[in-house]
C-alpha cells in the first residue's frame, strides 16, 4: 500500500527547509518519483503499459487530475508517451538525459551565469498588477518574491545587465538562500519543491534605457538595450518564475542555432529510369 502526505506544503509553524523536517512534495510529484522508482527496478518493462488512470486512482487514493499530473510529469521526464485509446506506454528505465528549448537547449540559460555574480539590491513580495503584470503576462493580483539585482562579469566587475526576478510566492521558501544563491534560481526551486522544469519561454524586445537603469549599468540615458524576459513553466504548464533582463546592446549579443526537423524535408523528385530493351 502506498501512503502519501495529504498536503502539498509544510504545517504551519514549521520550517520546511530546516534540519529534521520533512519537506511534503506535491502528491503528483510524490506518485511520479514511485512511479520512476518501480520502472528502474523493472517492475514496468520498457514496452509494457502501467496501470489505467482509474487503476492508478484506487492504488493511491487521489484524483484523476493529480494522476493525470504524475503521467505528464513522467512525460517530462522521458520516461514514458501517453496515447488516447492506447494507454502510458514505458519508454525507458531512467529519465532522459536531454532538455531541448526552442532556442537550444537549458544549458545555454546555465552558462547566462557563468562567469557572472548577481549583485542583490533588493528582496521584497510584492503583487502584480497593471503594466507589469500585462508585460510579464502573469494574472493580476498574483503575489510574487521579487529580486532586483545587476549581474556582474567576474574578471573585471563590469555590469552586464539589470535583473528583475519574480518568483512564485508558493516557492518564497527559498528566499533564506537567495543572499548566497550560487546556482539558478529555477534549479533551487526543483530541489525545494521536487517540481521538474519542462519549459522556458523567452521573448526579446529592443529598448533603450532610461536614467534609472542607465545609472545602475554605467552608460548614457537613452542607451540602445535588449529586455530578455524569460518565463519558466513546470509540469501543467505552471508559472513559477520569470526574469525581465536589461542589457546595453554593446555588452550582450545572442546567438541561436536553428536545426530542420529530421524528416520535415520535401523529398526529392526522381524520374523514373527508362530500362534499356
């Protein structure tokens, strides 16, 4: 019999990051890593189907919903396809290494830090409302954690962009170790919360600054700029966080790699050969 914790987050009065607590994962995430753990062992050969949803419901007691999230969050993870009519088909026994974006690949929003530190001006929750929320396409009235910062290059202190932060207030857990934050912030979150990141949307506009932000990056007001503002989704296609990066157009250039679909191509035209008699 498999046993879950029937609430998504620590009691009140507790810490969930602190030593000696345990920290509850969404029930979805909980059947997922079951799930995962019973096909390593082999338990669910790759090739065969795992259980129906409503096989699913009665062995752990939840909703159709939350095992309709354990097999996308599964689907995320490479593990296995889901088809109408046909059932969860097991695709292999350990998560897929890779993480393909429109623009390439996660690895490339890792090495947008590398080399830099964010100098953290300010830590503050704050609700979304009117030109930011429209801007960053959150609902009104949303609570965020919001971070501002200037990201700085290490070899020579110079600042390479304003960033703006903004993550989901169910995840402000993190906020003890934003001070310190040696990794991205969306990484943080998959460990506190065990949620897996299955899309980021970028958007790029051309600006040009104004005398706040032209003053914090050390050029002259009316500075031609690129906004990067990027949305991160997890299973469900859940909002929980996004950045509104500034950058001067002289200190930041992007380069994106576009590939054909394997078999998107327009086969060629071949006449047929005439046979000699």
């Amino acid at each position: 019999m498999d046993e879950f914790e029937a609430e998504d987050v620590a009691p009140q009065g507790t810490d969930a990051t602190s030593p000696g607590t345990v920290r509850r994962q969404p029930l979805y995430v909980q059947i997922a890593a079951t799930l995962a753990g019973q096909i390593a062992k082999g338990a669910h050969p790759v090739g065969s189907l795992l259980p129906t949803e409503a096989e699913l419901q009665q062995q752990f007691h939840v909703s159709r919903y939350v095992v309709r999230q354990a097999i996308q969050h599964l689907r995320s993870m490479g593990l296995v396809t889901a088809r109408k009519g046909v059932g969860t088909r097991v695709e292999a026994r350990q998560a897929a290494a890779r993480f393909l974006l429109t623009m390439h690949s996660v690895g490339d929003i890792r090495q947008y830090a590398t080399g830099m530190r964010l100098e953290i001006q300010d830590v503050d929750e704050t609700v979304l409302r009117g030109s930011k929320a429209a801007l960053i396409g959150a609902r009104p009235g949303r609570r965020f954690l919001r971070i501002t910062g200037i990201r700085r290059r290490d070899r020579d202190n110079k600042p390479v962009s304003h960033a703006e932060i903004f993550i989901d207030d169910a995840f402000s857990a993190i906020k003890a170790e934003i001070p310190t934050v040696g990794t991205a912030i969306w990484e943080m979150i998959e460990r506190h919360s065990g949620e897996t990141l299955v899309e980021v949307e970028q958007q790029i506009d051309a600006v040009t600054l104004n005398g706040e932000y032209a003053q914090l990056l050390e050029v002259a007001e009316g500075t031609p700029a690129l906004r990067v503002i990027r949305r991160y989704y997890v299973t469900g296609r859940r909002l929980v966080e996004l950045s509104i990066n500034l950058h001067p157009a002289n200190r930041f250039s992007y380069n994106m790699r576009i590939k054909r679909d394997v078999g998107s191509a327009t086969p060629a035209i071949r006449k047929p050969r005439s046979r000699s008699k």
